[in-house]
C-alpha cells in the first residue's frame, strides 16, 4: 500500500502556508498564486478524487480477483506520487471520467488474468486494445504485466482520433525496458472498418513478433488477446468480424463491452473465417480492380527509377540510352513491371495490347453472416418486458463469435448513474451499458 499521496498533501500544505506569508507582504493575490501552485503540482487533478472513490465503491463480485483489484490500485498510487504534475500525465491523470473508465478497466484486466490463468501451455502474447481512448487499460495492463501477466510481450492500442494526447504512453515507454514492462505500440488514426487492412496488420504484428527471440526464443505463434471497451454501434461486430478473420489459432481471446446498439441498419454483417488462400486471393481481385480505375494517378513517377521526375527528365537516360529508339524499349519495360493495365488491372501488358473481352474484375466477398436488428430492437416498454434490448443485442453477438471454447455474457455490476440524475433518461434502456462484457474464449 502507498501512503506517499497523503504526507505530500499535507507537506504541500505546510508550504503554501508559509508562501502566503511571502505573498502578503508583496501584495500579490495569495489566494490566485495558490491555486496556481496547486494546478502546477497536480494537488488537484482528478487522480487524488479517484483513488479513495474507487477505494469505497469498486464492485466485488464472485468471480472478481481481490489482488488484481488491489494491484489497480496500488498502480493508480503510484501514479499519483511519482506523476501528479507531470504535464505528459496530466491527460490521464487529471482525465474527467477517470474513475469510470478505471472500473471499466479493472473489469477487462480481470478477464484477461482468468484467461491467462486457464491457458496451459502459456504461449506468449500480444494484448490488443481496439479503440483504446487515452489507453487507460493498456497503461494499466502495462504496469500490472510483470507480476500477473507473464508471457506479455507488446501491448497493441490503437484509435481513430489522430489528436489524442498520448503524453502519458511515450513517458512510460521511455522508462520500460529497466522496468520489465512490456512496450506500448501506438496505432493512430486506424479505422476500424478497414478490416482487411486491420487483420493484415495485426497479422503482420504476430508474425514479426514471433520471430522475435528477445521475447520469444522458441519461435512459438504469438497470440492475440483483443479487448475492445465501449464500442459504439457497429464498431462491436465490426471488431468480432476482425476476431473471427484471424480465426481461433492467432486470436483465441475477446473481451468486447459493446456501448451502444445501431439504430439504422435493420442487417448486420459479420464477417467469418476464411482461409489464408482464400483471403489472398480476395485481396489480390480486389487491388487488381484498384489498378484497373487508377489510369495514370501514378504518372508523377519515373517508370525507369521510382523517382519524382517525368520519365522524360530521367538521369538513367544518358547512362542506358544512345538512342530515342533504345530508351523508349527501355520505358516500355520499365512500364510493364511497374504499371498495371489500364482496362483490366492485370500486370505485365499495357492496355494497347490487352486480350480480355471482359475487363471487369470481379471481386469475392468475404463469407459473412447477417444480424436480424429488427427482433433485438423492439420497444420492450410496449411489449411490457423487464429485459431491455442491450442483453437481447449482446447475446446474438456473443453467438457470431466463431469456434469458442466458451462464450458468455458477463454482468459486471457496473452501471451507468446518468438516469438517475437526469429526467429525461430515466426511461433510457441504454443507461446499462457499462455493465455487460462479452468475453469469448477459443
């Protein structure tokens, strides 16, 4: 337990009182230079309101762990003492929401411990946090890793915003590798929606991270545990689609607390495995379509040397060329290994010499299965049902999630305050959704 919270308060205290003693006989408003000491050292960021309000009314349950919970704390502690006024914390630490999101958190890093606790084998693993905000489950995971993590070797978060202040992110990495922590890998302005950029990419992180033999010297597959928080409307099965692309070998744990039901879209897709073969070929139709629309948006390039100059202007030319008709045979090839065809896509022809009757490339879909909305979304108030469709929403997407080991619907205990204070949501179905995680096991 730390108490370095309380003597610094007091300390603090102590010498302000003798500063505005100082202050007085200059005539300078004690008072306004006072609270502007106490915004400079942190005293009153919200980190200090945070730690006793958690220590007071942070929900235990039956399958809660009370050392994990303890650890949260502790950490925040730590934060509070060696980071209070530290203008690279300040985003996180003096965060308004801070308390809400650490319950959030303190709910995910539970999951995930019971996962690790039940792996047998304990490969190593990356954690990725989707949509991740100011990062406060990955900071926390980050310092929590060496003592109840083991086998964590790289902490993935990544966000849509590219404006987040992630102050707080790049000073704890500077201070990882002489604390064993593992490094915190910042992914900004990714959409979501991309999925097959967002799949490509995580499974280029488990292939360069298994071969890693730092933090993996026997070369075994590196396992993704994805945990989304708070995921707006179809960002939730967007994330399950990304889940179950990578299929259960690459990616064998989902934590998923969805926010908010789409209220637009009566069907949902969710996409579904689909083996490497398959997906490559996909993705090979689908650029070989890119090609065939771009025309000549590549044109600013030399076709001979890649480099920003007209072709005509190309310095390789006096080096290869003795004549006009050399250097044109010259571009003509260059222009067949680096420029697709025009009219069908295909590398290799020009689209003078193209052969193909019908051009249009026809790209395949991924297998996906659909979501009815219309059932999950009726009035309950009407039908006069206790249930409200956040659960009915949450368990048809539990269901989606492919080749699970087991999936459940975990009721946390948490639960949004809002419509307790504000009239016009008391009636506001959604007012639980902080309390129900997704947790998907494979």
């Amino acid at each position: 337990m730390f108490y370095g919270t309380t003597c610094c308060t007091r300390l603090w205290g102590l010498s302000n009182i003798v500063g505005a003693f100082a202050l007085s006989s200059t005539g300078t408003s004690s008072s306004l230079l006072l609270q502007q000491q106490g915004n400079n050292n942190g005293h009153h960021w919200q980190i200090h309101k945070t730690i006793p309000a958690l220590r007071n009314d942070l929900p235990v349950d039956a399958n809660s762990n009370i050392g994990l919970r303890e650890a949260v704390l502790n950490v925040l502690d730590q934060w509070s003492d060696e980071y209070s006024g530290d203008s690279e914390w300040r985003s996180l630490l003096n965060k308004a929401n801070l308390k809400q999101e650490v319950e959030e958190s303190v709910v995910a890093l539970n999951h995930l411990h019971d996962w690790r606790k039940e792996e047998k084998e304990q490969q190593p693993f990356i954690a990725v946090d989707a949509c991740c905000g100011k990062g406060i489950f990955s900071t926390l995971l980050s310092y929590m890793a060496p003592l109840y993590f083991p086998g964590l070797t790289r902490i993935i978060l990544f966000d849509k915003d590219r404006n987040i202040d992630w102050g707080h992110i790049q000073a704890a990495n500077n201070q990882n590798t002489h604390t064993g922590r593992p490094f915190m890998e910042l992914w900004s302005g990714i959409n979501l929606h991309e999925q097959d950029v967002m799949v490509e990419q995580l499974l280029a992180s488990s292939a360069a991270a298994s071969n890693d033999e730092s933090h993996n010297p026997n070369n075994n597959p590196m396992l993704l545990a994805i945990t989304g928080i708070h995921l707006c409307k179809t960002l939730s099965p967007r994330l399950i689609g990304i889940v179950n692309s990578l299929g259960p070998d690459k990616a064998p744990y989902l934590c998923l607390a969805p926010c908010c039901l789409p209220r637009h879209q009566q069907q949902l897709p969710i996409t579904l495995y689909e083996g490497p073969l398959q997906r490559h070929a996909r993705l090979a139709a689908a650029q070989q379509r890119v090609n065939a629309k771009q025309r000549g948006r590549q044109a600013h390039n030399c076709y001979v040397c890649q480099q920003q100059h007209h072709v005509r202007d190309c310095p390789e030319r006096q080096k290869r060329a003795a004549t006009e008709q050399e250097w044109n045979v010259i571009v003509q090839n260059a222009m067949l290994q680096t420029l697709p065809c025009w009219k069908c896509g295909k590398m290799g022809h020009l689209k003078m010499d193209c052969t193909e009757s019908d051009p249009l490339v026809i790209v395949p879909k991924p297998p996906t299965v659909m979501l009815d909305m219309a059932p999950l979304m009726k009035d309950h108030q009407q039908q006069h049902e206790e249930e409200t469709p956040l659960p009915r929403y949450c368990r048809a997407l539990a269901a989606t999630i492919q080749d699970t080991q087991e999936v459940r619907v975990v009721d946390s205990g948490l639960t949004n305050q809002q419509h307790l204070t504000a009239p016009k949501d008391s009636n506001n179905w959604n007012r639980f959704r902080k309390s129900l995680f997704i947790v998907a096991t494979r």
